[in-house]
C-alpha cells in the first residue's frame, strides 16, 4: 500500500515537473504553414511562395514600426512570388482596425484574437516573424524588429526568392 | 510510525509537486499585454511624479545617483 502510494507521488511528481517545463519546449515554431494556411480562407494560396508570418499588435510600438518596411518589401518582392501574412493578436478587434485604417497595407491580415495561433508558435517577443521558403518549410525567425537589420533580413528573403525561383 | 511518516512524506512530496506545477503558467504571454503595454500603465508613467518623488528620495537620503545618472550616491553632487 505504502509503496503504491510513493509511486503514485513519484507520478505526480514527475508529471507536475513535466508541466514545469512545458512552456521551455513549447516555443519550437511549426515547421510547416499547414497552421496558417487552415486560417486563410483561400487554401492554398501561400503554395511555392515565399511567406513571411508576422504576428503583430496594434499596442506595439515596434510592430507599428515594422508596418511600412512590410509594406515596401510586399510590394518590391510580390511578383517574384513573395507574401506577407500577418496575424493580429489584438483582443480588441477595433484597436486593429483603426490602426489598419492609417496603415492600409497591401497585404493578408489573419486575426488571432484568441492568441491560438500565438500560442502554437511559442511567440517569446513582439513582434515575431517566420520565414517559410516556396516548399513551405520554415527557413528563419526574427524577434522583434530593428531598424539596423532590415537590410540583413530582406537579403535572406531575396535570396530565397532566387535561390528557389519557380522553374 | 513508519507508515505515518512515509504517508506525511508522500503528502509533502504530493503538495510540493502541484504547487510546482501550479507555477508553470502564471505570467502574461507576449501577445496579452494589451493594455499593460499602453504607457500610462508603466511604474514610470507620470514625469511630474517620478521628479518630485526622486527630489524627496535624494534630499532625504542623501542619494543622488541612485536613479542610474552619474554619481555615486555620496549626495556631492
């Protein structure tokens, strides 16, 4: 009985600590856009695109920030087959809205208000981005966002572009 | 006893773990901040308080520089 016993809180135990843990494993993006892709309402638009996932909030100053260089690069990279989806994780649908009134930018917003998307990329920092290449692997993440290293970040991406150029 | 002890034990161990556990979630992700994130929910939002209360702090206790300006908290400067 005593034993039992121990070993049903050596169990518990070591289940709470698993538990302890979780959030540490939980921030491995997923490998594949399947995610995004069930949220866009024409499936299979992201197909042999280049892609980058931004998670974005209206309160986030550098997420703000980071609209116009989006913007630019949507539409100096679009033709070559590059997409820009951003998922908002406002609670407040209206804040984002309004925010994408001054902004209007020219490309796919998802809206995540339940953070379920968020929370599936294991998001550590605001804003976030994912690059996935044409085959829909992840390629890159980036966290936050720097004025100094836009020019190393759109290299990457127009590398891609050329390296995995549709043939 | 023993039994007693091992059970107290196995209760302690039991108490421990789910207290451990029960840590594992508390905090607010990055995408929930929200209204925490506006600038007048910061500890520093009011200019006008933080400067009367830094004025009051380092007359009275001599430490001027404590805020992370140059100084070293001797109150000369």
């Amino acid at each position: 009985m005593i034993v039992s016993t121990s070993r049903a809180a050596g169990l518990v135990l070591l289940l709470s600590l698993s538990l302890f843990v979780s959030p540490a494993f939980s921030s491995d993006p997923p490998e594949t856009l399947a995610d995004v892709d069930s949220v866009l309402a024409s499936n299979g638009e992201l197909d042999g695109k280049v892609v980058l996932v931004d998670f974005w909030a209206s309160w986030c100053v550098p997420c703000r920030i980071s609209f116009p260089w989006m913007k630019s690069l949507a539409e100096r990279y679009g033709e070559q087959g590059f997409v820009v989806v951003a998922v908002n994780v406002d609670k407040d649908h209206n804040s984002a809205v309004e925010f994408l009134k001054q902004s209007d930018p020219p490309f796919t917003i998802i809206y995540d208000s339940t953070g379920s998307l968020a929370e599936k990329y294991g998001l550590e920092a605001m804003p976030t981005s994912f690059v996935y290449g044409r085959d829909g692997k992840l390629r890159s993440q980036h966290q936050g966002f720097h004025g100094e290293d836009t020019s190393k970040f759109e290299t990457q991406i127009a590398e891609l572009l050329r390296k995995e150029a549709k043939k | 006893m023993k039994r007693i002890i091992l059970l107290m034990i196995t209760a302690l161990i039991v108490a421990a773990s789910l207290a451990l556990g029960g840590c594992s979630h508390v905090g607010v992700k990055v995408w929930e901040h929200d209204i925490l994130a506006k600038p007048e929910m910061q500890l520093d939002a009011g200019a006008n308080d933080r400067a009367l209360d830094d004025h009051i702090y380092f007359s009275k206790e001599a430490s001027s520089g404590g805020r992370g300006f140059a100084g070293g908290g001797c109150g000369c400067n």
